[in-house]
C-alpha cells in the first residue's frame, strides 16, 4: 500500500488528481497490487464502479428474467422510471467516456471526472435503491406472491 500511496502522490501532482484516501474511499483502490500502470488500475475501478451503477438502474427500466429486479420494477410508476433513466443516462454517459478513456489511453482525466460528478450521481441513486430496499419490506396480496411477475 506504501509503494501505492508514493506512486499515486506523484501522479496526482502530474496530473491534479485527487488524494489516495479519497480514491481509495470511492473507488476502492486499496486492493491495486500492481503500481506499473496505476493509473490505468485506478480508471478500470472507477469505469467499473460506475458500470456497476448502470447495471442497477437497468434492472429497474429493463428488468428481464430476473425475479428480484421484476419484483423491485414494479414499484415504480411511469414518473419514477423516467427519474430512473434520467439517472441512468448520466452513468451511460459517464461509462462510454470510461471506454473512450480505455482506448485513447486518457486515465488521468477519467479519474478527475468520475471523481468530481461521482457524488451528485449517487445523490441522484440513493432514492432509486431506497425505494428497491423498500419493495421488499412491503408485504404483497397473497395472489401476487407466487404468480408471474411480468
């Protein structure tokens, strides 16, 4: 973690990013055992963690097969799912910038963004999962509870 710590300190003054307690808080780097490319390491983190993000809100608009994210989709009514995709296409934004980053080899400025929008967007997401968690503590008819969910 010192050899982490010493590399990423001279990277953030390179290139104005944030401290290793903060990345390591948002994007959980503390598990980068490898400081060749530690830049490249941190943007799959946070490219990572953001797409996690999306992942959760398809569910809500798109939930599939999956009996968990049908029975959480129907809690939410039509102005809900627009307030859910609003969200989403902010993280789709964000997670194509992260490919582009992938590619165009621009880690440093990935990080910056991901870092700077990262806590308005979870704003925007923790209603959206706390109305999830709260499907599951309402208690449904009896008819609904072994029938079809689609």
């Amino acid at each position: 973690m010192a050899e982490i710590k010493n590399k990423l300190e001279e990277l953030r003054k390179k290139h104005d990013l944030p401290g290793y307690d903060e990345l390591a808080k948002e994007f959980e780097i503390d598990s980068i055992e490898k400081t060749d490319f530690l830049l490249r390491e941190i943007r799959k983190k946070a490219h990572n963690r953001i797409k996690y993000f999306c992942g959760l809100l398809e569910e809500v608009l798109q939930p599939d097969t999956n009996i968990s994210a049908i029975y959480e989709s129907r809690v939410f009514g039509e102005k809900e799912k627009k307030d859910v995709f609003d969200a989403y296409r902010k993280f789709m934004a964000l997670n194509r910038e992260g490919e582009e980053a992938a590619i165009n080899s621009d880690d440093a400025a990935f990080i910056k963004k991901v870092y700077k929008e990262i806590g308005v967007l979870k704003a925007d997401l923790l209603p959206i999962i706390a109305k999830m968690r709260e499907a599951w503590q309402k208690d449904t008819p009896d008819d609904e509870k072994l029938g079809y969910f689609g």
